[in-house]
C-alpha cells in the first residue's frame, strides 16, 4: 500500500491552510475521507506545527484570525511570541516534558494577541513520530477558542468573590430552603452561634429555640409568594445559652431554588449604647423633675412654716388667757380647742418636716450615732408592732455588725414609712409576713428603680419584704415622685417614699425594687460599705 503525504496533497489546493503533516497508507476512498475531516478540523480548530526546538513551521488561517499576526509574522518564531505571561515557568515545563516523553499533553492556555487582548485556547499538543524511523519529528497542537466560555467563569468568580465579600462584612450568613433547613452556613455565623458546621445543617432555623420563635416570621405566606426582602430584630441565644441582638435580611436565593439568603448582624453592642442612652435620658429627667419639684416643695415648706410659727404663737397666747379664765364650760371648750390647734399644727410641722427631707435641706447631716443599725430597726420594729396589728408577722434577720452611715432619726423615718406602706400593702391578707434583713450584697449592673442609674459592687443592703398586692411595673417608676400615691384618697400623703428615697440619695444609696402583682414586693436599700 503506497504511503501518502496529506500536507503535499492538501496544500495543493489549500495553500493558505496547511494541515498537521501526517504520512497515512489509504486507498483512494479512505484518503479523501481524511482530506475532509481535516479541511473540518481545520476550519474550526486553530492548527499549529514546530519543530523540535518549538520554532513554529506551519500555522493555519484559524491561528493567524484570532493572534492577529499574519502566517509570515508567526512562522519561524517561537510560541512565546504570544505568551501572555498569565502562566508560570513550571507550567510549560511540564508541558514540555510531557511531549517530550512522547506524551500528549491537555489543557487550557491564555496567549496574548498582536493588539495585546488575551484569548483562553484549549489545547491539545502531541508529538508526531516518522514512519520511517518511529522517531518523534515534530510536534502538533489542536486549539479551540474557548474566551466565551473562559469570561463566563470568570464572572461566576466574581460574582462568588463579591458574594464572599457581603458575607465576610455581615456577622453571619446562612441558606436555607423553605422549610427551614439550613443548607449553608459561614464561619463566622458558626462563631457568633457556638454551633459547629454539622450542627447547623442538621437544624431548622424556625423549630430551633435559638431564635425564640421569631425566626418563623421569614416563612410567612406573604413573604414566600412575593419576591421582596424583610427586615427585622430578634434576640437570638448561643449554643451556650447566652443571647445576642440581632439584625436580619432575608432575601430570595437568585439560584431559583426556593430557597432564602440569610445575613446576620450583631447589633448587641448598639442596643446596649441605645439603653444606656435610654438611662440617661430618664436620669436627667428624674433629676431636673426632682430638682423642680424640691425648689417648689422647700419654697411652700419655708413660707408653711412662718405661717405655723404665727399659728403656733397666737395658740401659746390663748392658752395663757385660757389659765386666767375662771373654772367653766368656756374654759373648757377653750382649752380643748387650744390643743386641738396644737396637734394639728405639730402635724403640720411635721409633714413640713418631710417636705423638707425631700427638698434636701439635710445634705450636709452626718450620722452620729454608734449605735449598730439593727439596733435601731429594732427599737422601730418593737415601737410600730401594736400598730402593725397583730395579723402581720414580722421577721427579722439582722447582721449586727453592719453599720449604715444614717442618722437614726432618719431611720426611724425610713423603716416607719416602709413597715406601714408593707402593712397597707398586706390589708387583704388574712396571714400576712413582713421580713426586714441587714446583710452584705453584690451586684452586677443593677438597675436604680430611684434614680435610674446601674450600680455594681459591694453593698449593705437593707431589704423590707412583704406578700402583699405588689405594684405594677409601669407604677414602680413614678412611686418616689412626691404627693403620688397608690393608696385610697385620705389614705396617704404620696410622700412616704419621697422622704426615704432623700435620705438615701443623700446617705449615697440607691433603691431596688422587685415586685410581682399579686405576690408581693421587696424594696432593696443598698448603702456603700463603711470602713472602720
């Protein structure tokens, strides 16, 4: 069978489109079947040969159309006259070592074009032995153009880096499918939630108790049929327990799989900022109300008491012309009168008194006594306890070597109003308990239901307890404000707690109150610890 050469047969039609030279023994039939499934080839793919040394012998029109070079300008140069430098050293030598070991040798390749634009080849390069001596000769390459194909990628690349990149500056992110199963979770929505990958993937992000229910709320009908994002804030719990503000964007997947993108923010710091600001406004308010109403209170308390001093005087000289008066029926209305005048207006003097101890006129008093504290409770306790009637019983639990910085009439003044609004409080109650304790305490950031500020450290805390009616909590804050009053009209004057939260605003303590309708009410005094 006679060897033919295809490359002389074909270039003598095809002169400007030369094949890969290959020597194949065919009949007629069979050669001209081949001629045309290389004219095929060549048409749609980009045809290269080189020698040994890799010097370009023969190009096809496909390579000149997407280089941009004309044949003249590539034959008899190396390929590094499109290189574009994307690929590395090592990359074309094992390349080259491939063929070389007479392998053939697949993959993608980005060459530079002559106006320096970068096109991606798929490429197939392959030695070619001599039928006559088997021994390789040169070699061939086969190309397709796939750019298309290769900027398709890249902008899913892209796309996927910017999809990182929203991930990466949220705290969290996850996907889920519309039943709530998360099918994808991120680092750091593994962190803030203490779970691990696995865990998260076998959960429901709506039957978990982590989002308190309210995860649900992204499964809503409306949301499911519409094509629109929500937006909301949760508190949501660690895997520790611990819980977390949140702010979450749910939004429909664009992979048209019905299922939800995710983003988690913590937000745990700003509404810690939002509540401390909270606080403060309230502080400021409670003490401009406060200051208002003192300067009011201590104006009507000192005009209150000249008008007493001038009752108080006029009823001393009744009384001398009541000793003058000869014994009768007059004399003896008189002299009841005189006295009547006079308990009223010591009742006066004292409610001024009160008024007074509110406005802050004692803030320079400091305790003189040493006596210890629970000492002065007791003396309080065994002077109210008839009036307490003999329904209520009184516990006490006295550390007696605390000592709280107080005068001890203005402890009397202190125990007196909160043993009577626990008796009042407990009117109802066929078997009431009021339980006064002394002791040390600790907090942590705790609440001033007085003046609004949070407190921590060590304290001497003086707690009154008792089973009554309890208060309301939206009443708790207004309960110190002078003349409000819970009680019956006639009942109270509505400034029992406004003298005691004075004296210990002044002593340097707060009030705590813990109370539950219907179960009853504690009020927490807590004084800052005295050093010997």
């Amino acid at each position: 069978m006679k060897m033919i050469n295809l490359q002389e047969n074909y270039e003598k039609d095809y002169q400007d489109d030369p094949p890969i030279q290959s020597y194949v023994g065919c009949c007629t039939t069979a050669r001209n079947d081949y001629v045309d499934l290389i004219r095929a080839l060549n048409n749609a793919a980009i045809i290269t040969e080189t020698d040994l040394h890799g010097t370009i012998t023969s190009v096809n029109a496909e390579f000149c159309r997407i280089s941009g070079y004309s044949k003249e300008e590539l034959v008899g140069q190396k390929h590094n006259i499109v290189n574009s430098g994307v690929h590395t050293k090592e990359f074309f030598e094992l390349m080259w070592t491939t063929i070389c070991g007479g392998g053939v040798w697949f993959g993608e390749v980005c060459n530079r074009a002559k106006d320096g634009s970068l096109y991606w080849l798929h490429a197939t390069i392959f030695p070619i032995f001599s039928t006559e001596t088997n021994e390789v000769y040169k070699y061939a390459a086969i190309r397709f153009d796939i750019t298309e194909k290769k900027k398709q990628e890249f902008a899913l690349k892209h796309k996927a880096e910017q999809y990182r990149d929203i991930i990466d500056i949220t705290d969290g992110f996850c996907r889920v499918d519309a039943d709530g199963r998360f099918l994808e979770v991120s680092n750091g929505y593994c962190q803030i939630t203490g779970y691990s990958e696995e865990e998260l993937l076998s959960m429901n992000i709506c039957g978990s108790d982590n989002f308190e229910g309210s995860m649900s709320r992204i499964l809503e009908p409306e949301f499911l049929m519409g094509r629109v994002s929500k937006s909301f804030e949760t508190i949501c719990s660690r895997k520790n327990g611990s819980k977390w503000n949140a702010e979450i964007n749910v939004s429909h997947s664009t992979l048209n799989d019905g299922s939800f993108f995710i983003l988690f923010h913590n937000i745990s710091e700003r509404k810690e900022i939002e509540a401390n600001n909270e606080n403060l406004r309230q502080q400021v308010n409670q003490i401009q109300k406060l200051d208002s109403i003192g300067r009011l209170t201590a104006g009507i308390a000192h005009d209150f008491n000249n008008v007493l001093a001038s009752i108080l005087g006029y009823n001393e000289f009744n009384k001398d012309i009541c000793d003058d008066m000869p014994d009768g029926a007059l004399k003896v209305e008189l002299r009841n009168n005189v006295i009547q005048v006079e308990t009223a207006a010591k009742r006066a003097v004292e409610l001024i008194n009160k008024m007074m101890t509110y406005a802050r006129q004692k803030t320079n008093k400091k305790s003189k006594d040493t006596k210890p504290t629970a000492e002065i409770i007791e003396e309080v306790v065994n002077m109210l306890r008839s009036g307490l009637t003999n329904k209520f019983a009184i516990e006490l639990d006295l550390n007696y070597k605390l000592h709280i910085d107080v005068d001890s009439t203005d402890m009397h003044q202190i125990m007196t109003n909160l043993l009577v609004n626990a008796r009042d409080a407990m009117k109802n109650k066929k078997h009431g308990v009021i339980k006064i304790q002394l002791h040390n305490s600790h907090y942590d950031n705790a609440h001033c239901n007085a003046c609004f500020k949070t407190i921590s450290g060590e304290f001497i805390e003086l707690s009154v307890s008792d089973n009554g009616m309890g208060i309301d909590k939206e009443l708790q804050s207004s309960i110190f404000d002078p003349f409000f009053t819970t009680k019956d009209v006639g009942e109270g004057t509505g400034l029992g707690l406004s003298v005691v939260n004075g004296i210990v605003r002044n002593a340097g303590g707060h009030i705590l109150i813990d109370s539950q309708r219907g179960v009853g009410t504690t009020f927490k005094l807590v004084f800052p610890l005295q050093t010997e």
